[in-house]
C-alpha cells in the first residue's frame, strides 16, 4: 500500500542503491518507516539494465514527511546544490545525526553541512539559530563568525557568541 500523503514528493535517484539507502535513512530518524517497493521485472531489461526483482521504486517516510527512491542508473548524482535540513533541539539530537549520516563513508562539511555515504547533502542546524541571528548586525555577525568556524554546529558556542562571550 502506498504511503504518499502529500502532493509534492521529493525523488532521490540513485544508480542501484535506492533500497540501501532507504533503509539507511529510516534506520536514523524515528517515526520512519519503508512503504512500497517496486521490482524491476525481467522484460525491458534491454531498457533498464537492471536484475530483475531489484528495486526499481522504494517509498519511504522520516517523520511524515515521503520520499521516493529512485534507482534510475548512473547518468545523475546528488550536489549541493539541493539538501535536507534538519532542525535539531538540542546538542545531543545534532551529535545523533552528524555522527549517523557521516558513518561508513560520509564526509563533514563545513557550518552543519555534510553529506551521507551516497552523496547526498544534508545541513544539520540548531532551531535556535534564526534566534540568534536576530537582535541586531552585532550579534548576528557574532553568530556567523562562530559558525563560519565550525563544522558540527555547537548550541553553547553559538549561544556565547550571541551573548558577545
């Protein structure tokens, strides 16, 4: 049964990981769970290339929000140029994800970015920042220079800065 609930999904294309990585996925985030999955058959294998009975097509949730992942074959892979935030309430839920999402081959970025083991970019963010980026150009450059600094963001070193500690 499919588990699509809103009108606008995002697509994840992946060459031959889209199962692994949905499971990877809601493996890390609660209130996640695997839908459907669609198999490739063995007819138009001349098109798709693929084994048949591997997975063409994996719907999947992270905390209501659904996903589609794709394995569409090798002509496309993610960039920074799209990313899932994550708004985050505490230090302890950023150390949850940051180390979760760079384990077994994903890379830290820089200010909360990093990306997963398939590429795709994530930024991790503290839900008080829009907080602390507000109350004037001091303080809001105070912020940025702390954050500009770091690569897992830390709440307490954002907070002094805000404060001009």
């Amino acid at each position: 049964m499919a588990i699509v609930k809103q009108k606008i999904v995002p697509c994840l294309w992946f060459d031959t990981r889209a199962e692994e990585a949905a499971n990877f996925y809601v493996g890390i985030f609660k209130n996640s769970r695997i839908g459907s999955v669609s198999r490739f058959p063995y007819a138009g294998k001349e098109i798709h290339g693929k084994d048949a009975g591997s997975a063409m097509v994996v719907e999947f949730e992270i905390e209501g929000q659904t996903f589609t992942a794709l394995n569409g074959g090798p002509q496309f892979t993610f960039d920074e140029a799209v990313s899932f935030q994550v708004m985050c309430e505490s230090q302890e839920e950023i150390d949850h994800y940051w180390s979760k999402l760079t384990a077994d081959g994903g890379t830290e970025g820089q200010c909360g970015w990093l990306k997963d083991k398939f590429k795709l970019s994530w930024q991790i963010v503290p839900s008080i920042v829009p907080k602390l980026m507000t109350g004037g150009p001091d303080k809001a450059a105070r912020v940025m220079n702390a954050f500009m600094k770091m690569k897992k963001l830390d709440i307490a070193t954002l907070q002094h800065a805000a404060e001009g500690q």
